[in-house]
C-alpha cells in the first residue's frame, strides 16, 4: 500500500554533506522536529557513498516512520527500497520508474511551472507532482518562477498531491498552503536554520493553521 496519506506537511530535502553522520545528525533533528517526508538528494556523493548514506537514511525513517523518497534515481530506490522516487524533468519516464519499482512505490514528479506538465504526469501515472521555484532560491538561482495562481488553477483539476518548492520559508510557506500545496519541500530555511527541530516544527506548524 503507497504511503500517500504522509505525502503532506514538511517535505525535507537533504543537504548536500559528504559526512554522512552529520547528515544523520541534521535528519534526525529534522524528523524530531515534524517532517512527515524525506527526499535524498545529494549531487556531490559519489555513488558508493550515496548508496552508504541512502541506506542509513532509509533506516532513520522507519524508525520515525516517515515517507522516504530518492531523488532522480530509481535505481537506488530499489536498492534501498525507499518509499518512491522524485522523476525531475532528465530522470526518465514515470513508466520506466513504475516497471523498476512496482505498483506500490510513489512517484513524484516536477512540473516546474507548467501545468500541462502536471496534468500529463498525473495521466502517465505519477502519484504527486511539484513545482517551483516559487520564491527565489539559493539552490537553484536559475529555476524558473511558478506563480500562486497556477498552483490554485491546478489544485481544482487534479487530485493527487501536490508539492511546493523554491525559496520557501516560515514566512511564506502559508500562503502556498492556503492556494492548495499538500507540501512545502524546504532545504535551506530547514538545514540552515540554527535550531533544525525548532524550525522543522514552525514549518509544520504551518499546516494546522489551514
């Protein structure tokens, strides 16, 4: 059975760290803190030590019972037998993703600012979708901008989840909740904060209110 029912609230995205004890550090106080999704993504880990650290992630998670999806690669998904996967617009089809991984895995994908995008994927059986960069982002400067009124046009033409990102802060994530976003995937505001639990908790806090 897909854990689509916890594909909702804080959606962390993982740092980029090569010290994957401090990685665990940081996640845990995250998980502690309220994230009900973690995706793993990591572009400078080679592939033994994205493997290393996927897999003591996908431990953490079932320890706090938290969705966990991998970023771009369904292969290592597999591996590890995360939750699902997150397809970005280079990662292959949603069909290849499904035959690697069966009817019982998550499959996200971004649409970026493109509804045509979200409709089509929902259509090719993706089971979220996100788009972004929503507000300016540090991660990715060059991320084309998604506008609230898209998210609320979209929001009342399709019914799987859907996934916010860019730039996203405590400030204002809850806008992007009211206009229809299921989740806020956060790295900065979360990694960079001085308290990760503290800040994990005001990001989820943010849901309650709606």
């Amino acid at each position: 059975m897909k854990r689509l029912l916890c594909l909702n609230g804080l959606y962390a995205i993982t740092p980029d760290l090569a010290d994957t004890n401090e990685l665990l550090r940081k996640v845990r106080l995250a998980l502690q803190g309220g994230a009900r999704v973690l995706q793993y993504r990591n572009k400078i880990a080679d592939g033994a030590s994205q493997l290393q650290q996927a897999q003591a992630l996908r431990q953490l998670t079932r320890e706090f019972d938290t969705t966990f999806i991998v970023n771009d690669d369904a292969r290592l998904a597999a591996e590890v037998d995360a939750d699902g996967v997150h397809l970005g617009g280079e990662d292959g089809s949603v069909a290849a993703a499904r035959a690697l991984l069966g009817e019982s895995k998550i499959i996200g994908v971004s649409c970026y600012n493109r509804a045509p995008l979200a409709l089509a994927a929902v259509q090719q059986g993706a089971d979220y979708v996100a788009f972004g960069a929503f507000f300016p982002s540090s991660v990715k400067p060059e991320a084309v901008q998604a506008e609230l009124s898209m998210l609320r046009a979209v929001r009342s033409e399709i019914h799987v989840p859907i996934v916010a990102i860019g730039g996203i802060t405590q400030q204002n994530g809850a806008e992007l909740v009211q206009a229809g976003a299921d989740a806020l995937a956060v790295i900065s505001a979360l990694w960079d904060a001085p308290d990760i639990e503290a800040s994990a908790k005001e990001f989820s806090t943010l849901f309650s209110r709606t």
